[in-house]
C-alpha cells in the first residue's frame, strides 16, 4: 500500500509519462529524415509496416530486419505504432520482437509498455514481459455502452477499505 503522501508524487510521475510520448513522437517526426526506415510488406495486401531507427540490419537467409536505437514502428493496417530500443521484424514467422522500454500504442487509446513485448501479427496477440521486479502496465479504453445504446449500470460502491493496523 501506497502511503497517502506519496499518491500526488506517483501521479505526477505518471503525468510526466503521459505527457513525454506525444513530445517523443513528435520529435521523432521531426527527425525522421535523419532515421533509416525499412517497409516491409506483409503478403496478401501489400500493407506497409513502417521501422524507423538508428541502425537496421537485414539477414536475406532468416529474413529477419533487425532495428537498433530509437526504433519506431508504424503499422497503419493494424492501428499499432510502438518504440522501443530494439525491435527485430520475423517475416517468415510474422512476428515481431521489441526490447527496451517498448511502448505500444493501438487504435490511438489502447497501450502496452514492458521491457519486451512479442507480437504475432496473424493471431493480433501481444506477449508482454516487464523488467525484473516490475510489471507490465496496460491500458485498455472500455465502452460502456449495452448493445442497445445505453450507458450500462453502474458499478455498485466499493467498501471502504480497513486498516490493518
């Protein structure tokens, strides 16, 4: 349990989080000219998956794209775009691996961050894990509307919480 006068210092750690991603990736829009960018192409649509970083590498044999240092990836079909400090694009597996503070923003309100974090592109699933002694944090939006277009019941209140002391 949180003590009562460290609650506005975490939130303001989490502001400043929140508040550093928009100004991330807006600076990284602005060098992206500077960036190496490798597109590749998932079969059966030819729909671009945009990798954006400091150095890449490319092994023909594995056909596996390896991205190092401010990677950022773009995957307009699937609404995802993510950083992180390495990521490697499996083509033949269509699977991608990201390590390093990687955070995962999907349809604009949904998010990922963790230390590492696989996606399987053709199954859509994310397998995320945290550094040692942490966990992995996810953010999802929720509708709260039934089929029929109203807002749902609320949730009934929650006791109080007793001390343990």
């Amino acid at each position: 349990m949180i003590p009562s006068y460290q609650l506005p210092k975490l939130q303001m750690h989490r502001l400043g989080l929140a508040l550093m991603l928009p100004v991330a990736l807006l600076g990284a829009a602005t060098l992206s000219h500077q960036l190496p960018t490798a597109t590749a192409q998932s079969a059966g649509g030819n729909r671009p998956l945009t990798i954006r970083s400091d150095v890449q590498e490319y092994d023909a044999k594995s056909q596996v794209i390896t991205a190092r240092g401010n990677v950022q990836m773009l995957y307009p079909a699937r609404q995802l775009q993510a950083t992180s400090a390495q990521a490697q694009y499996f083509s033949k597996e269509r699977r991608i691996d990201f390590s390093g503070n990687v955070y995962i923003l999907q349809q604009g309100n949904n998010s990922i961050r963790a230390e590492r974090v696989t996606y399987l592109i053709d199954e859509g699933r994310f397998i995320a894990l945290p550094q040692s002694n942490r966990q992995v944090e996810s953010v999802y939006m929720v509708d709260d509307t039934n089929v029929n277009g109203q807002t749902a019941k609320p949730a009934p209140k929650t006791p109080a919480l007793k001390r343990s002391n």
